[in-house]
C-alpha cells in the first residue's frame, strides 16, 4: 500500500446520524467509593466508539471516530486504518499525532472518557457493518471483531514466514515423539495414584464397611476407623487414608505425570510431561467423576539423558496459534525453572534401557517396588550412568537405598566403598547385617544410622534403626551410643512421642547434660517427668554459662582498668559546657547503649580492648550523669559521634568536638615526643 494514495483517500467525517446519538446519550453519573480518599463522580455512556467505512480503488479504509472529540464538536475521526485484501496488509493513520502506526485495532491507544469499560460495543451504521463484512468476507461480524480478525490473520501468517526455520525444527522433533503406549492411560489411574487411596466409611456403621477407590471393592475393617487415620485395604492390601463419607463434599487429587520414549529418528529421547486429575463426589457416591490427563510440556534428552531442548504447548508467538513450541514467557524474570518432577510411566524401561549405559543395570525395579514415586526422572536416570555399581544394590534389593543414591546431590561415598568386593563391606556392615537390611529394604538415613551404631558397637534391631534414623539422624545418634543402652533410649523416646514431645528437645538435655558434667545415671537419662528436668537443667545451664560470662567479663574489665591511666592522658577533657569521661568497665558500654539507645553495648567493648578504636562518653558539665553523645576515635580521628537514638549531635557539641579534636592530636604529637627522648637518652 503506497502512504500518499492511502491519504488521498476520501475523508471521512462526523454524520449527522452520529452527531444526533451524541446528543441523545447525555449519560449516567456514577460514583466511585475507594478506601482511602473522596469519591469520585463520572459520567459513563452507552457509545464511547463510532465506525465510519468506504472502499476505493481496492482497499477498505475505516474511520475510528471518539465521543469525546465529537461532543467538543470535533468533525475528524482519531484514526483512519487501511486494510489491503488483496497485498494482505494493514496500516493506521494517527490524525492527531500525523504519524502511522502498524498496531493492531484493539492495541491503539485511544482517548477515551472517563467510566469506559473495555468491552463496550462501538457503534456503526448497518451499511458500515455490511460493508466491513463483505470487504473481508467475514460472515455477520461485528466491525472491530472482522478487522481484528483479518489483522491477526495477516500476523500469523508474517511470523509463520519469518519463524519458518524455527518452526521446522520444532516440528522435526515432535514428528519423531512416538505414540502413547496403550497401558498409559490404565496405568495413571491404578498405579500413578496409589499413594492417593482412600477407605470411605459410614461413620456410626456397626458392621465397619468401607469402600476402597483403589480396587472398588467394599471391605470390612478389623479396626474402629477414624477421620484420615492411616491404614490399608483388607482386599487389596493398599495403603489407604480413612475417610468419613460425609467429612467432605469431594475428593481431588492431581500429579504430575511422565514418560519417557525414544525418538524414531535416533536422535535421542523425550521426556513427556502430563498433568493428571481425579475427582471423586459425594453426589456420586465416591465413584470417579472426573479423570483428566493431558500433556504440558516436553523435555528433549540425549543419549545421557541430558536436557537439551524444552517445549510448551501454547500460544506460539502471541499468532493466536496454539502448538508445541520453545520455552514461553512465564513473566518470571531472565530465568525460569524446568520443573520436571513427575511419576514415571515404568513399564517401558527395560526396554528402553537396552544398548545404553543402563543395559545391566534393572532401573525398572526401583519403579516396580516404589509406585507412585515422585521424581527427577532425566537426573535419577543420568546419576545412576555415573555410578554403574548401583546394579548391585537393586539385583540385592536394597531399591529404597538405590533411589537415595540415584537422587542425591552429595557425594555417597560417605557411607558406601564402592571398592570393595563384598557388598556388605562395601556398605561398611557385617554379613549378617546385610541381611537385615535387606528385609527392611533400608534407606540411605538408616544405613548411616547402622554404621555409626557399629562405631560404638552398639548392636541395634530393625525398629530401632527406624526409630533413631527418624527422630534422631546419623549426625547427632553418636550423642545416645555413646552412653549405652539403646533398648532404654528407644522406649523412651517412643515415650516422649506419644507425649507430642520432640526428639530435638531430648539432644538439647543430653547436650546439657554433658555441658553439666552430670552423671548419666539412669534418672538423669529418663526422668520420668522430662519437661520440668529439661527446663531445670537448661535453667541451670544458663546460670552457669552466666557465671562464665561475669568471670571473662570481670577479666576483660582488669584489662581495661590497666589502660585507663594512658586513656585518660589523651582523651579526658572538660570545660565549662562540656565534660569527655572514658569507661571504665563492660556495665558503662551497656548503660550508654540503654540510655542512648544505640548499640555501643555490643562489640565495642572488644574493639576497645584491641586497641582498634577508643569509645568516650560527651557529658554536657552541668549534668555529668545523664548520657548525651558517644564517641568513638581512633587516634585524633573521630570515627562516630552521635546522639541519643544516632542522631546528629547539636552545633554547640560539633564546635566542642573540633576543639578537642585539635587538643588530642597535639597530646598525642607531645606522647610520641617523649617516646623518641626516652629512646635516644
């Protein structure tokens, strides 16, 4: 479209059609009400937006025409936009600027008053709307929707051109995502939310009937069940949470959901991702109402399974067109996080595996024994490459061991010698250990928690290695072996369970015990009314270390004292208006800071004591006592001198302190002269 035909065009401008709705819509007053503030009155009208719309020589030109303008008597429309059906192109004409634009007819800015509400219907003739409709071929049409319409048809296909390469690229790689195996669906409902099982029961049924959702069946329970109790199904020996049929009016679960497939061209591997949803109702007894599943974004993996692409299904590009494409924009800022935490489809594993790093190694059995689990599956994956002799702890069915190593971010060679030959030397425990372990299916916590257990040979049963690597952890167990008994140490601290203590409070009196240098006799160790020992003894504790305190303090204070008499030669002045006075001991720095409120208490003390600055206190003569500024100097220079609360001091004290200031670097210069006299004589 050629810019000078365009405006050479026929002007279009205000009818007395328009002029008479104008007229004839004087509007409504409205009032605004807002928390903080007057309220606010505007008028708000039927029409805020009018259409004026001729074709020549081929091209539609629309006339964008304001209220606003139109009742201050304005004739000329605010913009006029050209469309070319024929070159596929659109241009606007700013009139009151005089410059074009090239944004699209709901992104214009428009001048409009107070009170529009965006949605408001703009207004145009019958042969207008006809005209627009026929031009563009847009059916029945409202003329904004049909412009708009056209206008972002003309986009899509700009970018589709301009983004031809990217979009092929894409589209190979999604081209060689094979389909969903038959199973997944099957699988999402009875395996990848089987940690999501429920019992619903009638509360008050005498016969304790409750319906499972995993398997659907109904089943007596052995128990007295209770409101989201833990438990498991008779029938189908699930974990389950008890629920009472009308504790709630529904039930909705959602998970992320993965699976991970080879791409038929060979270029390597894709991690699909799904968002999955159940939803259960009172209204329909429980049963599934609702299962949806559908696929949010796609993570292309190397032969490593090393994230090398990332894909969205969205809009693409702002075209209108929805599809798979590169990362959108989350708003998030410069960088945005590839969440891929997910449940992993396992049933094509072993075979995926097969030619790969993983070939002997049978990662589906960490699945197989471990449903539901919530995973990184592209970094389990790829760890488990790096660390091969992993095959040996799953083929011995340690999978809750494996799992830990697989998704861990330290080094596991703290409680694992990869080097040794014997797999119970290698976990660092004897051969009848191993075999504990492997009925308990032992976790990487509890296998630390054994270890430190065979440091102090201290022997330990299954329920208590469970117990300790629970409540306790490797880190500090080393604090209850060291004095014995873990039989005692284990029923007592199932004891303070039950009592909804924590088993952080009981290492806080073992430490102070210790801290006591107490005897751990067996009342010290279980007193039977543990709260009120663990406050007595952290009450004593805190005496002590009070007493420590006073006595380091008391110390520091000597050393203080001992350089006062060189202080106070430099730095204790007074006059009439102004007395400087040194502290003497620890309790002046936290009077000051009390009576001053600042923070000259702290560790300025210390620093003093260094020798890295000098504190003084300004006194004004007449009130000796009463805090007015601190100052800290270090040598004739004033670091800090401050008011009650920081403040600036007044005038009057700046000028006191220029003069001292002066006063102190000649005492100083007199100090270092009798110093060099001293050292020639």
């Amino acid at each position: 479209m050629n810019k000078k035909e365009l405006l050479s065009m026929k002007k279009l401008t205000v009818t007395k059609q328009m002029m008479e709705l104008v007229r004839d819509d004087p509007g409504k007053v409205k009032k605004a009400v807002f928390t903080y503030g007057h309220p606010k009155y505007y008028n708000t009208y039927e029409r805020y937006i009018y259409y004026r719309a001729i074709v020549e020589n081929g091209i539609l030109k629309l006339a964008v025409f304001l209220r606003r303008w139109m009742a201050a008597g304005e004739i000329n429309p605010q913009y006029e936009i050209y469309l070319s059906k024929d070159e596929r192109q659109h241009l606007t004409w700013d009139v009151r600027c005089k410059k074009w634009r090239t944004a699209r007819i709901n992104y214009l800015n428009y001048d409009i008053d107070d009170g529009y509400v965006y949605g408001n219907k703009p207004w145009a003739s019958e042969e207008t709307k006809k005209l627009v409709n026929v031009y563009l071929e847009s059916g029945n049409l409202e003329v904004k929707e049909a412009v708009l319409n056209f206008q972002d048809e003309i986009g899509k296909e700009k970018l589709k051109k301009k983004y031809k390469s990217e979009l092929e690229e894409i589209d190979a790689v999604m081209n060689a995502v094979p389909e969903l195996p038959k199973d997944f669906d099957d699988w999402v409902l009875n395996s990848a939310f089987i940690d999501k099982t429920y019992l619903l029961y009638h509360c008050g049924d005498k016969e304790n009937t409750a319906y499972c959702t995993h398997c659907g069946s109904a089943v007596h329970l052995k128990i007295r069940p209770s409101h989201n109790q833990k438990g498991k199904c008779p029938k189908c020996r699930t974990k389950a949470v008890l629920k009472s049929w009308k504790k709630q009016k529904y039930l909705v679960d959602e998970k992320k959901v993965g699976i991970i497939q080879k791409l038929t061209d060979g270029s390597g591997y894709i991690l699909r991702r799904f968002n999955s949803r159940l939803r259960r109702t009172l209204e329909s007894d429980w049963q599934l109402e609702e299962a949806g599943c559908w696929e949010i974004n796609r993570f292309k993996l190397n032969s490593g399974f090393v994230e090398t692409d990332y894909f969205e299904y969205g809009e693409y590009r702002t075209t209108g067109i929805h599809r798979w494409c590169h990362e959108l924009n989350h708003g998030y800022g410069y960088y945005y996080y590839h969440d891929n935490n997910c449940v992993l489809y396992p049933r094509n594993l072993k075979r995926l595996r097969k030619g790969t790093e993983l070939n002997y190694i049978p990662i589906e059995e960490l699945w197989k024994h471990n449903p539901g689990r919530v995973c990184e599956a592209p970094t389990t994956l790829r760890k488990m490459t790096q660390i091969p002799k992993i095959e040996y702890l799953i083929k011995a069915g340690l999978y809750r061991l494996a799992w830990d190593i697989a998704e861990s971010y330290h080094c596991d060679e703290k409680y694992i010698d990869w080097q040794q030959r014997k797999p119970w030397n290698a976990l660092k425990i004897t051969k009848d250990q191993m075999k504990m372990c492997i009925r308990m299916d032992i976790t990487a916590r509890q296998l630390e928690v054994l270890q430190v257990a065979n440091e102090y040979r201290v022997t330990l049963s299954p329920d208590q290695i469970t117990l300790f690597a629970t409540e306790i952890g490797a880190d500090q167990i080393g604090e209850v072996f060291q004095y014995g008994h873990p039989g005692k140490f284990s029923r007592y601290i199932n004891r303070l369970r039950e009592e909804k203590i924590r088993s952080l409070d009981y290492m806080d009196y073992l430490e102070d015990i210790r801290f006591m240098h107490m005897e751990p006799t067996e009342d010290v160790l279980f007193p039977r009314n543990f709260q009120q020992a663990h406050q007595r003894l952290a009450l004593q504790r805190q005496e002590r270390e009070n007493e420590i305190k006073k006595m380091e303090i008391a110390e520091k204070d000597k050393i203080l004292q001992a350089m006062l008499p060189e202080l106070t030669d430099i730095y204790e002045m007074e006059d009439k208006q102004f007395k400087v006075i040194l502290p003497t001991c620890k309790e002046d720095f936290n009077r000051e800071g009390r009576e001053n409120h600042n923070c000259v208490g702290g560790s300025y003390f210390d620093k003093m004591l260094r020798g890295q600055s000098c504190v003084m206190f300004l006194r004004r003569a007449a009130e000796p006592e009463k805090a007015f500024c601190t100052v800290e100097m270090e040598g004739d220079k004033i670091l800090q001198c401050r008011a009650v609360r920081n403040s600036e001091p007044p005038e009057d004290a700046k000028e006191f302190m220029e003069h001292f200031r002066i006063e102190v670097a000649k005492r100083i210069s007199r100090k270092k002269q009798q110093v060099r006299l001293l050292v020639t004589a």
